[in-house]
C-alpha cells in the first residue's frame, strides 16, 4: 500500500483460497491471454467498489487495465488529465491510449482541459466496450465509468 495509494484501504473480501478459485473459474476472461503471452490481470477499479470480492473484481486485458489508472500518485496539482504551461499561461490537456499520449489542445482554464481529458476518456472507453462487447460485465462498466465522475471520489480535483 505504501509503493501504490490505490490500494490504501482495499481488502481482499474473498472467503478462502478455495473460493477465490471458483470465483476465478467462473469470470469471463480468466485465463485470457493477450497476444504477447500475458494473461490478464484481475481488477478492483473498474466496478468502482474499490475492494477485491465477488462483486467488485473482474479478468480485463492491459489496455483496459491501463485506460482506468489515474497515476494520481504521479501527477501535480492540476486536475486529471491537465499541465499548466506557465510560458504560455495556459492548461494543456492530454491523454495517453493505445501506447501513445494524445495531446488534446491548450484551453484557457484548468475546467476546460479537464472537461477536454473526460470527452476524450469517455470515447475511448466507447471504444473499448465495443472492442471487448462479448465480455458484458467490462463493456457495461466501461461505458458507465464516466458518466458519475463529477461525483466520484478524487473525482480529478486537486
């Protein structure tokens, strides 16, 4: 927890190894592979229930694992998504997908860049629902992840 804040707080809420197991056996993609060989990862954040149980986990590819992290950890005082550029006096937003960083424009204020940042995450999480749509549980959640993000926690403000 002191290497990775996101799991301040976060329990694993699985009865025993054994059901854990069950659980996993019963998951869509559990035991997926993706084409370099890696399988995919069990995640808590996408069903924004912020522990490791039946309910809120679920097996998501590296792209879809990557896409959610918020690197809140990692970034300075601006909201998600949004760099001050004091030479230009002006916020850059930008948002990294499919390998690369998307530079999304410089806006005059910080809500603005922000609001550019969740346009953009909204539309690729379109994009990787309809990608992955046999696997009902990710594609739902991805397309509802941020639709409440005003009203989640850490919501992007400083």
């Amino acid at each position: 927890q002191k290497q990775n804040p996101s799991y301040i707080g976060c329990s694993n809420n699985f009865k025993d190894f054994d059901s854990f197991v069950e659980w996993c056996n019963r998951e869509q993609g559990f035991m997926n592979t993706e084409s370099n060989g890696r399988f995919w990862a069990i995640d808590k954040d996408l069903l924004k229930l912020g522990n490791y149980s039946e309910d809120s986990c679920l097996f998501v590819p590296s792209e879809v694992n990557s896409f959610i992290v918020d690197r809140a950890n990692f970034r300075g005082n601006e909201k998600l998504g949004v760099l001050f550029y004091p030479n230009k006096n002006m916020y850059r937003a930008r948002c990294s997908s499919q390998g690369k960083s998307n530079h999304l424009g410089y806006f005059e204020t910080e809500d603005e860049a922000h609001q550019a940042w969740l346009n953009f995450k909204r539309k690729e999480a379109a994009r990787l629902a309809e990608k992955y749509s046999i696997y009902t549980k990710m594609a739902n959640a991805l397309l509802t992840y941020y639709d409440d993000w005003p009203n989640m926690p850490d919501n992007g403000n400083k």
